[in-house]
C-alpha cells in the first residue's frame, strides 16, 4: 500500500508544479503559457511581394506553432486568393488586348 500512497504523492506534486509552470506563464507571457506563442527569431517573415503573382501565393510558407492555424484551411484561403489573382491577371490581359486593338483601329481610321 505504501508504494500507491508514494504515486499519488508524487502525482499530486507534479500536477500542483504543472499549475504553477502554467500560472507563472501566464502572468509573465500576457496570456500565453510559458512561451508556447513566441515567435522563432530564425525563420524568415511571410511576406508577399507588392504585385503578387498566383505563383507567388503558392510558394507562401507559414512557420508551425502549437496553437497554430488549421493548415486545411491556411491552405484553401491561399488556394482562393491564388485563383482570384490569375482570373484578375488574365481579365487585365484581355482588357489590354482589347485597348490595343481599338488603339491600332483607331490610327488605321485616321489616316
């Protein structure tokens, strides 16, 4: 029976240090338990250029944290914005085409 009371002595411990760990977090990280939010200096910052491209979104890569993003759906976000700026790249193409027809149209009237 002693070696069950010695288990649940140090089982008691360790949940009421495990408390403490998690309070001391807390009350220092400003909400976050004991460093499990910071961020790690070694990785690069996600950034897009200034006129991205879809390929651009595809090659986006985000750091992996414990409280991280639901990966499923970072993944379908970037899915819909890379579909959004090819379909916006290739309606500007053609709206170009289409002012450089009417401009070649319009010089051939002229003169």
């Amino acid at each position: 029976m002693g070696g069950v009371s010695f288990f649940l002595v140090f089982l008691a411990v360790v949940v009421v240090g495990a408390a403490a760990l998690l309070a001391v977090g807390l009350s220092r990280g400003g909400g976050s338990a004991v460093g499990l939010d910071e961020t790690v200096p070694n990785l690069p910052p996600v950034l897009l250029p200034e006129q991205a491209a879809p390929s651009d979104v595809d090659n986006v890569r985000f750091a992996l944290s414990l409280r991280g993003y639901r990966m499923d759906q970072v993944d379908q976000v970037l899915d819909e914005l890379r579909d959004q700026l090819a379909a916006k790249d290739t309606e500007i193409a053609g709206l170009k085409r289409s002012l450089e027809t009417a401009g070649t149209r319009d010089e051939g009237t002229e003169g």
